[in-house]
C-alpha cells in the first residue's frame, strides 16, 4: 500500500503544474494592469511604470512564470501585490477558518443525506420516498448564494436571530455565526448524498446475501447497517471525499456572501484586484489539498471493502512473480 500511496504523491506533481500554468496564464492574459489597480486612478505614467517594474511585469511571461515556479519548490509563493506581504502566511492563516465551516458542512450533510437515502430506498415508491426525492431535488437545485441571501433576510434581518457576516470569537459566538453559512453549504451536499445513498441501496438490497442474512433471523437494523450500506458505501465515500475536498479548497460564494475569512474569500478579493501571487497561492493549496483528499478517500476504499485491498495485493503479487521470471 505504501508504494501505490508514493506512487500517487508524485502523480500530483504534473496535477500541480497543468494547475499553476493554466491559472498563471489566464490571470496575465485577462484585462487590467496590476500595477495601475494597485496605486489608483490618480497614478501618473511614470509611478505606473515604476511599479511594474519593481513587480516584475516588464519581464515576459514565461520568464515570470518559471520563476514564480522556481520560488514555490523552495516554498516561496511571492508577495502581495497590493500589502506586500509574504503569500504563504496569509494562506495558512485564512485556511482554519474553511476547515472549520468544512467540517461543519460536511458533518451536517452526512447526517442528514445518509439516514434520508437509507429511508427512501427502504420505502421506495411511499409517501416518504417521494417527499425525499422531491426535497433532495429541490436541495441540488438551489443556487447556494441564493439560499444564503434568503437565510439571511430571514434569521438575521428579519427575526435578529444569527449574525449575517464574520466569524464569531469564543465557543458560542462561533457556533452562532456558523449555523446559516454552514446550512447553506450542506443543503447542496445533503442532497447529493441522499441521492447517492438511495441509489447504492437500491443496488444491493435484492442481493441474494441480503435475503440470506434475514434468513438468519439477523435483526432488520444490523442487516441494514452491516450487509446493505456497508456495501453501498463505496459510490458515498468517493461523493462525500469529492465534496470534501472543494469545500477545502474554499466555497468562494458562501464564504462572500456572509463575510466568512476563509480562503474562498480572500480568492475572491484577490481575483478583483488581480494580486496573482495570491491568487496561485491559493490554487496551489486548493489543488494539493484536494488531491490529498483523493488519496485518503482510496485508502479508505480499502477499509471499507477488503476486497479493494486484495486486488491491489494481487496486482502486486503478479508484478514480482513476472520480475522473478
């Protein structure tokens, strides 16, 4: 398992830099000139220039971009264009406040969608089936920054109840202002797992070893839980790591909409005034976060179906027995 857990972290180096190429690339050729955004409309021509050059704009694209690269192996992402200050802290300080609204989110669709998946596939074409696939289309369908600005008008505005913007200091200030971003985030991925649940469900529980395990006078709740969704688990777990891993990398309109200090915010700030350093700053830590969590969702594929693990050791198996031939 180690050498296929190596051989993946190095799959992530050409990840990284089709990732770093294409953004640097698309930021320079967009419209706008840093160095006019970060003095003002009262620049005159010659402080402009001076600017780009202390920046290093003058110098062509490529040159720019293979030293940005250059830099980053030796863990140096830059400067800010606008405060001048170095990319990587700035990074990491923003990065425990996504953890935390990631977590939140993602604990709340798991506890929601897989109960609500497990219950309309075990009553499928009931009342309760259809009022959950009706809701879960209704949750996938909903623009988040919508239904964020409707939670807002209705918790906060109107009823005083949860704050609309920041990041709350101490336990319960915290808990208060996480609620509605938090909510807004897991509804989406709610009813993604729900749906994907209900449809693993369906696959298994008409299997034959299903009826032999009632067969055996098995209680309904562990045929449930052992037999069905641990078998069912495996589409989930790649669904949950998957949306895991973007929340991660920063969900840009929920954490702009309530003012949240994560890294989806600090993009979008950069973005507007095109701090590139930043923004590539930012992508880096987005995409080896995301492929981090790809990893660990196919290690946990061996845990969660031994079978997985065996196929990988047979594959293995049969590329020392054709070095010893």
């Amino acid at each position: 398992m180690h050498k296929y857990i190596f051989r993946r972290l190095l799959m992530m180096i050409p990840v990284l830099l089709g990732v770093t190429f294409i953004v640097y690339f698309i930021l320079s050729m967009t419209p706008g000139d840093p160095a006019s955004i970060i003095l003002g409309d009262g620049a005159t021509e010659s402080s402009i220039e001076a600017m780009r050059e202390q920046l290093g704009l003058n110098q062509p694209i490529f040159i720019r971009y293979f030293q940005f690269l250059f830099n980053a192996l030796k863990g140096d992402l830059g400067f800010s264009y606008r405060n001048h200050l170095a990319v990587l802290p700035m990074v990491l300080e923003r990065f425990p406040a996504t953890m935390i609204l990631a977590l939140a989110s993602i604990a709340l669709a798991l506890a929601v969608g897989i109960p609500v998946g497990i219950i309309s596939a075990k009553k499928q074409y009931s009342a309760m089936d259809y009022s959950a696939t009706l809701l879960t289309m209704l949750g996938v369908s909903m623009p988040t920054f919508w239904l964020g600005l409707i939670l807002v008008m209705i918790f906060s505005l109107n009823l005083g109840w949860l704050p609309s913007q920041g990041m709350g200091k101490g336990f319960v200030p915290l808990i208060k202002s996480l609620i509605l971003p938090a909510f807004t985030l897991c509804t989406h991925n709610a009813a993604t797992i729900a749906r994907m649940t209900r449809s693993s469900m369906l696959d298994v529980i008409n299997q034959d070893y299903i009826a032999t395990a009632r067969s055996k006078g098995i209680m309904e709740a562990q045929v449930t839980t052992r037999h069905m969704l641990r078998n069912a688990l495996i589409p989930i777990v790649t669904s949950v790591g998957l949306q895991f891993g973007v929340l991660l990398g920063g969900a840009m309109l929920t954490e702009t909409v309530f003012s949240w200090p994560g890294l989806g915010r600090l993009m979008v700030e950069s973005i507007k005034s095109k701090d590139i350093p930043i923004v590539l700053g930012c992508v880096i830590f987005m995409a080896v976060t995301f492929s981090l969590v790809n990893l660990l969702v196919d290690i946990v594929y061996a845990f969660v179906d031994p079978r997985i693990k065996s196929q990988f050791q047979k594959v293995q198996i049969r590329k020392v027995s054709k070095v010893n031939q």
